[in-house]
C-alpha cells in the first residue's frame, strides 16, 4: 500500500507541472507567436525533464516494475499543450525508461505511449473549451489512462503480471485517477486564465444597444466555431435556444453541401489571408428545414493576448431562392415539353437582325446552340440552293408586311452532310406603330421521316401496280377487292372477273380435305399465313404457287383487310425436284447414293434408338469388278452395276434401303429385325444371285461379293461408327477369300486403331527421320567372297523399338508415304556407299528396294537420283534398284519410261521374288534385267531332285542363257548352298552367311576383320 511519503511525492511532482504551467501562462503570447514550433518544442522538453523527475523517484519500485505519476503528466500534456509539445516529452520519458531497463521496460513505454496518445485523442474530440471540462470528466480520463497501464502488465510473463496487478491496481486506480482530476482542473483554469479579457473584448466589439434588435440574425463566434453569444433574430430563424446554440457550433448547422467553401474562406481568416468576406450558404434549422441565407463575416483580433472574435450577419433569402427555384423550374419544364416536342423553336429580333435558337434547332443542323446563335447565316447557308429562293421568298413577304405568318418546307444539307427535309412555320408576334413586323418568332420541324413514309407509299403503290408478283386484297369473309396486274396475268381472270368474287374459285382438289378450313382458321388467329398451295387458271390449268397473307388492316368499320402475295413456282418446284433427285440418287442404277443413304441412316438411328429396335447395315464390294471393266470396257460394267442393283432390290423387303456408293460399293439397310437369322439368309441370298452369271451383251461374266455386317446397338449407336464398322468387316471378307460375309468385330476395331496409330507414327517418323539401313552381304556360293549387300530399311520407333519393314511398308504404300521413305533410303545408301569407297577403299554394290508405287508416281524424278550420284562422285553401277515381278505386270508408260532411263544410265536392276507372281518372262531382256532372285521359299524346301530343286535349276539355266545372273535368297544351311552352286546358281543371301547388320556392326564385322573376304574384283 502507499505511504504518506508517497503521496507527498506525487503533490511534489504536479506541483512542478503547475509551475511550468504558471510559468508558460506568463510568457508573452507575441513571442509564442513568432516562433511556435520553438516554444513548443521547449515546453515538450520541460514536461519530458518533469517526468524524467518523476520517474527518479517511483511512487512503487516492484521486481524492476516502476509506477509513477509519468502517466497523469503525458495525458494531461496531450489534452492541454498539443502534439508536438506532447510527443517530445514521450521521447524524453521513453529513453529515459527505455535506460533504466528491467523486466517491464516495454510495458513502461507503451503505458507513455498510450497515456500521451489518450490525451491527444481528448484534445480532438472534446465538443467543449478546455476550460469547461467537469471534474467528472477529468476523472474519466484517468480512469481510462491507467485502466489501459494495467492492461499492459499482461506484456510481462503471466504470473508475475497477476502478482503486480495483486499488489498495484487498487492504489493506481485510487490515487492516479483523482490525481488526474485535480491537476487538470488546475491546469485549465491557470491556462485560460485569459478569458475574461476576450470577454472585455467582446463588450467593445458589440454594439449593445444594438445587437438585440433588428431584422437581421447577429452571432459572435470563436476560432473554434462555437457561438459566444446569438441574438434573438437569430434563434427565431434556426428555431434554437440560445444556450442550444451555444452548445453547438456553426459548422454543424452549416448544409454538407455548403460547408467547404465556408470552410475554406474561415481559414484563411483565421490565419490573418482575409478580414472579412460574404457567403450565399444554407443552414439546417432545428425542424430540419434548409435556411438560405447571406452572411457577412468580419474579424477581431487583440495581438497581445492572441484574441480571436468573429462577428457575423445572418439575411434569411430563402424565399428570394424559393422564387428563383420556381421561375428555374417554370423554364424547365417549358424547355422540356420544347424538347419533348421535338420543335426547333428560333425568335427574330427583326429591327436588330438578332436570331435565338433552342437546343433542337442546333441538332437539326449538327452544330452547338452557341454557334447557331452567334452565327445564324449557317442555318441559311444550309438550305439547299433547290430551295433557298423559296425560303428568302417567305421571309421577304413578312418582312414587307405582306403577311403575318410563314409556312414553309426545304431540304438543308446539316453539317455531317445529310440532307433534311424541314417544315419551318413562324408568326410576327410584335410590330412598331407603322405595323412593320419588330418581333417574328417560330419553329423549326425536321419532318425527314414524314416525306420518307410519303415516298415509302408511293413506291409500294408503284410496286403494287408493276410487280411481277400476284398481289391481291380481300375481306375476312373471302371477298376480293382489288388485284394488280400481275394477279390478272399468272391467273388468267381480269379485275373485272375477281371484283367482289369469291377466293373459292381458285380452289382445286389437289389440297388435302381441311386444308382452306385450316388456313382461314390461323388467319383469324394470327393474322398471316405462308406456304404453297395449288390453285387453279381461268383455263382450267392446275398450278403451284408460294403464297403469303398478312392482316393490313383491323377495324370496327372496316374489318380485317388481308394482302396475298404469290408467285407461280410450278416450273421453279419440278427443277428442284429434279436436282433434288439428282443430289440424292445415283445416275447410273436409281439407288439412293451416299447423300441420301447417310439421311436415311440418321433418322433410322435416331427412331430405333426411341422405339428400342434393332437394324442392320451391310457393305458390300464386287469381288473382281475392275477385272471386268478393263477387259469388257466401261459400258459393259455399267450395264452389270445396273444388274446387279436390280438383283440386290430382288434380295430385300420393301421397308429395306439399297444404295450404291460408289464405283463397285453398295450398302443394304435391313430395318426392324427381330434376330441375326434373317441378315444371314439375306447375305447368303445376296451372295448366291451375285454368283450366278451376268449377261454382258455376246459375253458371259462372273463375280463374287464380300460383305461386312454390322449391328445397331449392338456394335454402335451412330452413324458414323457404323459406317466404319461395316467397312471394315467388309475389308475383312475380302481379306478372307471373298464371296463371303463377315460380322464386325471389336477385334477389327482395335486393328484398325492400330493402323491408324502406325500410320500418324509413321508420319512423324518420316519428320524426324527414325529409320535406318541394316546391310546384308550377298556372297558369291562359289568362291566364298562377298559381291555386294542389299539394304534393308528398319524403323527405330522411340517406344515400340525396331520395326521391321514387314510390318509397315505396305501402309506407306497405301497412304504413299513409300515415296519420302523410298527416296530417303536411296540417299542414305548413295552416302554409304561413298564414304566406303572413300573410308575403306572398297567400291561396294548396294542393292535398294524400290515400291511399284515409287515406279508409278509422277512426282518422282530419277533425274534427282543421278545428279545426287553425281555429287557424291559415284558411279551408276554402287546402286542396283530390286523391283518385284508385280510391277511388271500392265506396266504404264511411265513406270517404263524410269526403267528404261535406269538401264541407260547404267544402273542394274534386280527381279525380287521371282517364280512368286505374275509371269514375267517377256520383260526379262526388254528391260535389261541383270539379276533375277529366287524366292526364299523354294530355297527353304530344296532336296536333291525334288520339285522345288527341279524349279531352282530350270530358273537358273533359262537366266543363264539370256545372261542374268542369279541370286538365292534365304540361304540357312550349308547343304542348301552346296545344292544351289552345284546347279549354277551365282550367289546367295541368307542367314548361312549372315543376318542383316547395323552400318557399325557391318563395318567391323567385313570391312576391318573380313569375316567373309571381299572379291577381288570389287576392289579399287
């Protein structure tokens, strides 16, 4: 608990604070006033040194927490002394603390801080002087002050904060608060020990005979804004007492609107810019009312004791703006109902040659209302010249007083250059005592939409009468009124024969029974009506036309008036018709085509899907068809297309749909199935009259077909994938064997993706180039030696690693990718060759595969082929070109120009497979053929004297004798090159001697350890 020291130690340090209060309170205010900042600065430092003081001697000294009466004095500094003053000493006392240290020096700081910004919080909001704060309310401040201190104890660890709020809160909130109280009640009466000479300044500034009477509101107010002292005039006018408007102040009467140029003007009173000034501003009156009024405000100062007294003048004007705000609306609302109308309105001041216009006459010429009334010969100029006489005209004859109104219309071109019709009306409206016109006022009209509404109905007038469509005009009841010429024409009756005749003599009987019940019934309810209709000509003649019927008109008096418009489209409807047919059928057979044919199949998807019921699609392909058009010509396999369509008709039901796709492609709908059963015997029907022979004029053909099945739902639910199934279980039969049918498979499905994956990988190998060359020696079965290699592509596909061309070269030949591959490979093989006869020195032959569809395609240039050798300093003979026995087969002219140009320039050619395919015998000296290779498969079965041995002979000796040399492929074992070089054969290739190598491997393997030693007379 406190001692009675301590209280004498607090009575001792406010005493202090008094002190310099006293002290401060006699200094001259003139010498504050030439340098504040340093005064306050001075009087912060003096409070910081007090405190400092203060805190030397606590008035509690606990486990280094200290408690004193620092907090009373910053709070007390910030309510009477202000920010700067204020914050210096809180610097002062929180270094001072801050170096005294402890446990607690943090919550010592922030108690100053807080107490100080406490203060300074005060100052601002207070709503009274200082001077008249109770000692209630100073007693609040030190309640909150030090409630907030002992709040910060919680800085500190939480035991030691409960312990020191145990043993120190009820002694602070005792004695600190009290002490607060008395101090400031000190504080404020030494420090505004001042006012009484503001109130002796007052009594001089006042006339006070005068203040309280008058019509006028008088008021004294301070720097601070509140009212001294009101008059009665005043309050009456405010609807306040005076001691309610001395509670108040003027800035909280003043409208928000109003209250920042009053403001703004207030300031620079207060800092000496004006003496006085006048201000038009509103108030806010006790009953809410808004108060206009005049103030004059003036300004009294005393220099010695800083005095500061505003006298103002209060006029209340709010009936004077009441009645400005009337005539304001009153020109409102008649420039608005102007403006609603749409009038130009212009007033001519005759006798000074003045004109005034409004906003709409500006808009009409496209300029400002300023400019047009500055200058108004723009509105003249504007005139079309057409016009411009007619319209001086009008004006001349008021101006002489030949008449006392105008009405005119003119064209004017405004200023974005579109031209206006206007309708400009005036009237004289004052004339001098000679009734010469002295005032013309009047309106301008654009009446632009008027004269086109006007044109509009004299061109459908002129329409009506010349178009070469039907128009006609009738009641509700049916009753003609009028026609126009074409009506007379296309129909064949004049006016005279329709005048108030009937609609029903057009009528025919080729429209359905309730068709004109319908129509005149969506008349009366919609009031139009479109489509065709088939009437009928004065002759007698049926005819279609395309008919429209609007509702123009709907009266009491008159009724409903309907317009028809048609035209005769009968010519125009079998045109159509027929390019519809020739869109959706085939020319050649009569069946839907493929247009038609993918109609179908998505209205049958989408009703069998509704209805639940199953269908079935079949594709089907001739089987040997091109055979047949090549030998029999293009008539004759027309003539089978038509046949055969007609057998594929002869096959179904009539509910089923055959078309034909194309070339040798027909496709068979069989609707509503019930099972699988009835598809089969259909395709074995089909499968059955398509074998049976065709009678092609004097000849006698045969055909097969191969058919692919496919389900829906079973396989798939939409168009597109059925197409796709059946396709491919076609291709699927055809691969079989054909003349036969195949369901579709999910297993085709994934071989299709398959290949359609193989195909978008093979693309992108051809980009990045993943192939490779192996090389395979072919070795000369006599002398051991190797005479040359063939190369052999592979694909190094990045996941599926090395492909063998098996598996990928007859997808390059169907998507013609063979070509970028083929040519690659010829390339590579040129360089190889080069860099062994430059590397090893060895001029080594290397045999290349050539695609027919290499041979077949234009675009490639064996030209390309011999310059790149020629680059690379290469003779002809390093590369030998292999072909299959196929390509020799109906050979085209330039498959044979490319061999030929091969032999000439001294390139070999290499027959692969021979004994495999077609006979080629006759080519074999026409095309210069060096090598002929015997297929692996006779190799593979050879024994002495047995059939394949006796094909290998008889192969080897006919070469022979026509001077080709022979090579066998798919040599394994030792006893089938012993058999194969004792019947002759030259040389051999196969895995005996060695697989086909990587270009490192083969380089090692025969060109540095010479595994197998090459021919003599293939070295350099």
């Amino acid at each position: 608990m406190f001692s009675l020291n301590v209280f004498f130690s607090i009575l001792e340090n406010a005493a202090l604070l008094l002190a310099l209060v006293y002290v401060y309170s006699l200094s001259p205010t003139h010498q504050r006033k030439v340098a504040p900042f340093l005064w306050q600065f001075l009087m912060g430092a003096v409070i910081g040194t007090i405190g400092v003081v203060i805190m030397m001697d606590p008035l509690v000294h606990q486990q280094d927490i200290l408690f004193d009466a620092r907090t009373v004095v910053l709070c007390l500094s910030g309510l009477f002394f202000g920010g700067i003053p204020t914050l210096v000493a809180t610097i002062i006392m929180a270094l001072y603390r801050y170096h005294l240290g402890g446990v607690a020096v943090w919550v010592g700081i922030c108690a100053l801080s807080s107490s100080a910004l406490i203060g300074l919080i005060w100052r601002r909001y207070r709503r009274h002087e200082l001077d008249q704060i109770s000692y209630r309310e100073f007693y609040l401040l030190g309640v909150i002050v030090h409630s907030l201190l002992l709040l910060w104890l919680f800085l500190l660890p939480f035991d030691q904060a409960l312990d020191a709020l145990r043993t120190v809160s009820l002694p602070i909130m005792m004695v600190l608060p009290l002490l607060t109280m008395i101090i400031g009640h000190l504080l404020a009466k030494i420090v505004f020990r001042g006012r009484d000479i503001q109130v002796k300044l007052q009594e001089d500034f006042l006339f006070n005979n005068q203040f309280d009477i008058g019509n006028i509101g008088i008021s004294i107010t301070t720097k601070t804004k509140h009212w001294l002292r009101v008059n009665p005039y005043l309050c009456r006018m405010f609807g306040y007492s005076e001691n309610e408007l001395k509670a108040l102040t003027w800035a909280e009467l003043t409208h928000p609107d109003d209250l920042n140029k009053d403001l703004l003007l207030f300031e620079k009173m207060v800092k000496g810019e004006l003496n006085e000034y006048e201000i038009d501003k509103r108030f806010i009156a006790k009953d809410g009312s808004v108060i206009y009024t005049h103030v004059t405000i003036a300004c009294r100062r005393h220099v010695q004791d800083n005095t500061f007294l505003v006298i103002a003048g209060f006029l209340d004007i709010t009936h004077q703006k009441q009645a400005e705000q009337d005539l304001l609306q009153s020109n409102e609302q008649l420039a608005l109902v102007l403006d609603s109308s749409e009038l130009g309105v212009w007033d001519w001041d005759v006798q000074h040659n003045r004109i005034s216009t409004n906003r709409y006459s500006a808009d009409i010429l496209g300029c400002s209302m300023e400019e047009l009334n500055l200058h108004p010969k723009l509105w003249i100029n504007a005139i079309q010249l057409k016009d411009k006489f007619k319209f001086l005209r009008s004006i001349n004859e008021i101006v002489k007083g030949r008449c006392i109104s105008q009405r005119v219309e003119y064209q004017l071109t405004n200023m974005d250059g579109d031209s206006r019709w206007i309708l400009q009306t005036g009237r004289v409206v004052d004339v001098d005592d000679k009734g010469k016109p002295l005032r013309v006022c009047g309106t301008h009209s654009d009446i632009t939409d008027i004269k086109q509404v006007e044109d509009s109905l004299s061109i459908a007038a002129s329409v009506y009468q010349n178009s070469s469509e039907a128009m006609s005009v009738f009641t509700a009841k049916g009753i003609i009124i009028d026609s126009n010429p074409a009506f007379s024409f296309i129909t064949g009756f004049s006016q005279q024969d329709i005048q108030d005749q009937h609609l029903r003599m057009f009528e025919t009987d080729l429209q359905p029974q309730h068709f004109y019940q319908q129509l005149s019934q969506q008349l009366s309810q919609q009031g139009h009506w479109h489509g065709e209709v088939w009437m009928r000509r004065k002759n007698g003649e049926n005819y279609l036309i395309l008919l429209t019927i609007n509702s123009i008109i709907r009266t009491k008096s008159q009724g409903a008036r309907f317009v028809a418009l048609f035209s005769d489209i009968t010519e125009k409807k079998q045109t159509e018709e027929l390019i519809w047919r020739q869109a959706n059928y085939d020319a050649l057979t009569g069946l839907p085509n493929r247009r038609m044919l993918l109609t179908f199949l998505n209205q049958e998807v989408f009703h069998s899907d509704r209805q639940h019921n199953h269908f079935a699609l079949m594709f089907l392909d001739l089987d040997y068809f091109k055979e047949i058009n090549d030998t029999l010509g293009h008539d004759m396999g027309d003539v089978l297309l038509i046949e055969t369509a007609e057998r594929l008709k002869n096959c179904v039901r009539e509910t089923d749909v055959v078309a034909r796709l194309g070339g040798d492609e027909f496709t068979i709908v069989l609707t509503n199935l019930e099972d699988t059963h009835g598809v089969e015997r259909v395709a074995q029907q089909i499968l059955k009259r398509l074998s049976e022979p065709y009678l092609l004029g004097d000849q006698t053909a045969y055909i097969s077909g191969s058919i692919g099945i496919t389900l829906f739902p079973d396989d798939a639910k939409t168009t597109e994938a059925l197409l796709k199934n059946a396709d491919q279980a076609m291709y699927s039969a055809k691969s079989h064997g054909r003349n036969r049918f195949n369901y579709f498979t999910s297993a085709m499905q994934d071989n299709a993706q398959k290949r359609m994956s193989l195909i978008q990988d093979l693309k992108v190998a051809i980009i990045q180039q993943q192939f490779e060359l192996y090389y395979q020696p072919i070795v000369d079965l006599s002398r051991q030696q190797i005479i040359k290699v063939e190369a052999l592509i592979r694909w190094n596909h990045p996941t599926m690693g090395l492909i063998p061309p098996a598996d990928f070269i007859s997808i390059a030949e169907e998507t013609g990718m063979i070509i970028d591959i083929g040519n690659w490979a010829f390339y590579q093989a040129c360089e190889q060759a080069a860099k062994w006869k430059t590397q090893f020195n060895h001029h080594i032959q290397i045999s290349i595969n050539m695609s027919p569809v290499q041979f077949k395609d234009e675009s490639t240039d064996v030209e390309n082929w011999f310059k790149q050798m020629s680059l690379l300093a290469l003779p002809t003979n390093s590369i030998c070109i292999e072909i299959t026995e196929s390509l020799l087969h109906d050979i085209e002219p330039n498959v044979e120009a490319k061999l030929q140009a091969y032999g000439n320039a001294g390139m070999q050619l290499s027959l692969d497979d021979f004994g495999t395919g077609y006979s080629s015998l006759p080519y074999l000296t026409k095309y210069n053929v060096d090598y002929l290779k015997i297929d692996k498969s006779f190799v593979g079965r050879l024994a002495a004297k047995n059939n394949d041995m006796c094909l290998c002979e008889a192969i080897i000796a006919m070469a022979h004798k026509l001077g080709i040399k022979v090579i066998a492929e798919g040599i394994e074992t030792e006893s089938q090159r012993r058999l194969l070089a004792f019947a002759g054969c030259d040389y051999g290739q196969g895995y005996l001697f060695s697989h086909a190598l990587c270009r490192d491997d083969f380089e090692q393997k025969y060109l540095v350890e010479k595994a197998i030693p090459l021919q003599a007379s293939q070295q350099i």
